[in-house]
C-alpha cells in the first residue's frame, strides 16, 4: 500500500514541472519568470508619460458645452440702440472646468478674446465690436469659439456659435433730381428726387428725406421702408403749405438705415428756377438768389460751386426777362439788420452799411444783365436796406427771406 501511493505522488510532480516548463518565458540572464510576472510587465512599461495622454483617455464631459447668439448681427453705430452683440454661454460639468476661453475671429484670424477660470464661470458676454487693441474691428462676417479646459478631470470641449455680422459699412448713394430747376408754376408741377443706394454689409430696411429751406429750417419731411420704388414726387409745398420761393436751393438730407441701425447720409439740392408772378401793376420776380461776398457786392469771388450756380442764375435771369420786350425793370436791393436791438446802432448800420450795400448789390445785377443783352436803359435800381422786410430782423429763424433782390416788370 505504501509502495503504491509513493507512485502516485511522483506522477503529480512530474506532471506539474512538466506544465510549468510549457508556460515559462526565456528572460534575460537565462532565467525565466511565470505568466503572471510576464502579464505585470508590460503593464507598467505603458504606463501614460504625459497629462495629454491622459487627457485623451479621460471621459467626455456629461452634457454640452454652448456659446449662442440670437441676433444676425449689429452695429457699433446704430441709431436704433444696439451697439453689442450679446452671447449665452453654458459650460457641461461646471463643477469640474480648470480654465475657459473664448475667440471671436474673422475669415483673417482672432480679433477679440476673453478668458477665465472655473472660480467664475460667465453666462454671457457682450462685445462692442472693438478688438483686443481697444480699435474697431473690420466689418464682416464672424464666429465666436468657445474652448473649455477640465484640467485632465474631463476631455476638452468646444463650440462655436452660428456666424453674425459686424456692421460697419453704411449704406451709400446718391440722388437724382429732375427737372435741375424747378419752377412750380401750376398745381401739376413736380419735382422728382429719386434714391439710388448700395448697401454696405446689410440690406437696407428704410430711408427719411428731409428737405430744408434756404435758412436751414426744417421744409418737408418724406420716409418710407426700402422697397421696389424709392421715388418722392414733391409739388414743392411745406409742411406747413407755404411754396418754394423763387430762385433759392432747397438743400435734401437722404438717410439709409440698414437692418443694424447704421445709417449712410446722401446729400443734394433742389434748386428753384426763375418764378415771374403776377402782382397789381405788373409783374415781380421775388428773388435774383446770388450769392455775394459778405458785406460787398462781389458774386463772383465766392467758392467755386456758388461762383458757378451765380451764373447760371444770371443767365436764367436774363433770360427771363427777355420774354418782356418793350416793359421796364426795376431792381431793389434788401438787406438784413444785425443790430435790430439796438436803435442807436441800427440807425449807424442803416446808414452807413445796409442801404449803400443794397443798392451796389442791384446794380451788380443790374450790369450782369446789361453784359447778357439787355438795355441799360429799361433798368432802374434801388437800395432799400432794412426798410422793408418780410419778417421782422429779430426772427433768426426766417429772416434770411429779408436778404433779397426783387425785380418789378412794369409796362
């Protein structure tokens, strides 16, 4: 019986010395090692050697990251109020962000950032179109980035925001008048002042025209949205139903406003022609409308633009007249007191200014005419000064009306 368990026993040993010599590994020195201490090795030698490694094998943040904007764009020069663009950011496990940034870029690269860490986290930003210099950015289409960094806890995010527009080109133009000198001489008369724009990076979405007298108060006011036709037919009456005057320029301030609230100005004038109306014992035009020198009789050392417009005046003027053949001209001069307040100095400035000043002043017509054709003999002339006005000196509004030459056409 002993003999027979001895056996058994040496059976199982050889067997097991036989299954470890099937599982062993060579190593160096010509030892070996078991399977476990060869699993345990190559464990350690991969063992990550950089956090970027280690951030590549952390987990996503739970949820989203966002940065969003409701408007398509804005203005740092809007009239309608919104100077910024505003954005609503949301940062995925909050609890767990190291640092964040974000980059609000063009087409050519960053022109404005932001940053900070997770002590605060912001839940929106607003940016005023201004680059990290503190100048105004290009105008042009834009994203905001949003970069979020968990410090290795979590990989990290993105996100970007849909584009927008910075707006900082207005809109341009000009305008077309036609007749160039308007002479509303019956209730069918009309001028018209047509808008021809560009828009800059915005559609435009309306436009106001106000049109001025010649002392620069407020005449009529035209506004409509940006459609199909941008035409104004004006009859030449005011706001109030007063009628152009005869021979003046009706300066016209066209304002585009694009979808952003920037707006482009487009200036010009109406100029009206030469209006003979009929008075008791004849006829009178109103208004030679020259524009002289201050305190001479001089048209013609004026700027180059009212040195043109004089004598085109004169010529219409001249040509006016010549469609009385037989009648006589009278001209009288007008002009504005400046010390009305003052009777002392107003008597002063009567004397010894406004009436030598009026009557150079119609004479200096008086001549042109003579040059464009017609006789020195049929015209007469008169300075009258300050001695009869249409509105009283003290109105600074109006009283330009009282600086005038009328011409009085008499059989």
């Amino acid at each position: 019986m002993v003999r027979s368990s001895r056996k058994v026993i040496l059976v199982v040993a050889a067997a097991c010395i036989l299954a470890a010599c099937q599982t062993a590994k060579p190593l160096p020195g010509g030892s070996s090692a078991s399977a476990g201490a060869s699993a345990a090795a190559p464990a350690a030698a991969e063992k990550p050697a950089s956090s970027a490694a280690a951030a590549a094998s952390s987990p996503a943040a739970a949820g989203q990251s966002f940065i969003e904007t409701e408007a398509r764009g804005f203005s740092p020069s809007s009239v309608t109020g919104r100077t910024t663009i505003d954005f609503s950011l949301s940062f995925a496990n909050s609890a767990a962000v190291k640092s964040w940034k974000v980059a609000i870029a063009d087409a050519k690269g960053v022109k404005k950032s932001y940053s900070g860490t997770g002590a605060k986290l912001p839940s929106d930003l607003s940016w005023d179109g201004k680059d990290d210099a503190g100048q105004l950015a290009p105008g042009g289409r834009y994203t905001a980035r949003l970069d979020v960094d968990y410090g290795g806890a979590f990989q990290a995010a993105s996100a970007e925001s849909a584009s927008f527009i910075l707006d900082t080109v207005a809109p341009s133009g000009s305008l077309k008048i036609s007749p160039a000198f308007f002479a509303p001489e019956k209730p069918s008369d009309r001028v018209t002042i047509e808008i021809d724009a560009t828009p800059g990076l915005a559609a435009i979405e309306s436009w106001s025209m106000d049109i001025y007298d010649p002392g620069q108060n407020l005449f009529k006011t035209f506004h409509d949205a940006w459609g199909q036709d941008h035409t104004v037919s004006w009859d030449g009456k005011g706001s109030d139903g007063s009628m152009v005057l005869s021979a003046q320029d009706y300066p016209v301030v066209v304002k585009l406003q694009d979808e952003f609230g920037n707006v482009g100005v487009v200036k010009a004038a109406v100029s009206t022609d030469i209006i003979v109306e009929k008075v008791a014992d004849g006829f009178m035009i109103p208004d030679s409308r020259l524009y002289f020198k201050a305190f001479t009789a001089d048209y013609r050392d004026v700027p180059p633009a009212l040195a043109k417009q004089n004598m085109t005046r004169l010529d219409m003027l001249a040509a006016a007249l010549k469609k009385f053949p037989g009648d006589r001209f009278e001209i009288i001069g007008h002009a504005v007191m400046i010390h009305w307040d003052n009777p002392a100095l107003g008597k002063l400035e009567e004397e010894y200014v406004l009436l030598p000043l009026s009557k150079a002043r119609a004479e200096a017509i008086k001549q042109a005419l003579i040059d464009r054709g017609l006789d020195a003999a049929k015209i007469e002339t008169q300075g009258v000064g300050a001695t009869d006005q249409l509105v009283p000196d003290s109105d600074l509004k109006d009283r330009w009306k009282n600086r005038r030459t009328e011409i009085f056409i008499q059989k």
